[in-house]
C-alpha cells in the first residue's frame, strides 16, 4: 500500500518527514475503521431488510385447509390484532365438500341411535331431492332445556350442491 512504501522510504534520512509517516498512517487507520464501518452498516442494513420480509409473512392469511370464505368482518386498510378470549374472527372459511347437520333429537326417540346409520332430510333448494347424513357422532346427554339429544350427521357434499346453513327438514326413523 501507499502508506508501507511512505514507511520503507522514511527510512532513508531525509526522504521523507517523520510527521508525514505518522499522518499517512493516522489516514490509513482511520480509512481502515470507514470500511469495518461501512460493512457493519451493510450488515444492519441486511437484517433490516430480512425483519421486513418476516413481518410481511404476517400480512398474509392462509387458511389450513382448501375452502370458501362465507363470512369477511374486517375489510382491507382494517386495523387487526391478535385475538383474545372473545375476538370476532376477520374472516370465516368454509370446507363445502363435507358438512356437519346437528339434530336435535327428542329424548323419547333416542335409544335406537346407532353410528353409522343412513339418515335421510331434504331442504327447500332442491325440492323433490332427497339428501343422506351418516351418523357420525352422539352426545349421549340430553339438552335439560329442550330435552333433546344432538346427533351429528356426516354429509358428503363433493359437488358442492348444499350450502353451510341451509335449514333441512330431517326424516328421523321412528320404531313403536
């Protein structure tokens, strides 16, 4: 470097200044610590950069499973935050190829459930269509209030005909 050849020719007398080898050396050190300098500020620029990208993953929203949004209740520019206890949800997302009928069974009738069984129910959409549940969950308590048992239906719903909500009209088989 420039400032070693300044050194090697100091050591002839009279060449070079002695105070001219330390200010050569003074701007060499101080050059040295603008590039540690420089490469700490590319650096911190860097992970900047990066805590951009990671906090950009928390302005996307993906849902664990394929479906529909049927309910938005915040809209773009919203302010959100994290959900507490009773949080309303920002969006609800709705897998239509399978759904859950809930029955409220009365209580005289429910001694003769089994799992697996074939339920048929209609709705008003479709009507003359008949549709079929499959039982596939049973409370086993009934509801004081009401004194009905709630039985879930499994319904296949592949070619997305039924929607989530819709009133059914349930034919529930009786034995007297």
């Amino acid at each position: 470097t420039t400032f070693e050849r300044l050194k090697a020719a100091s050591a002839t007398p009279g060449v070079v200044a002695g105070n001219d080898v330390v200010v050569a050396g003074k701007t060499a050190e101080a050059s040295g610590s603008q590039v540690v300098a420089a490469e700490q500020q590319v650096e911190a620029a860097r992970q900047a950069a990066q805590a951009v990208q990671e906090l950009e993953g928390y302005l996307r929203l993906t849902a664990p499973f394929a479906g529909v949004v049927t309910e938005r209740n915040v809209h773009p520019g919203a302010l959100v935050g994290p959900g507490g206890g009773d949080a309303t949800p920002m969006v609800r997302v709705v897998d239509q190829r399978r759904l859950r009928l809930v029955v409220p069974v009365p209580e005289a009738y429910t001694a003769s459930l089994e799992r697996g069984a074939s339920i048929p129910f209609t709705v008003a959409t479709f009507p003359g269509a008949t549709f079929a549940g499959i039982v596939a969950r049973i409370s086993r308590a009934v509801d004081v209030t009401t004194r009905t048992m709630a039985v879930e239906l499994d319904v296949e719903n592949s070619d997305g005909r039924l929607a989530p909500g819709t009133f059914c009209q349930v034919r529930w088989p009786v034995r007297r």
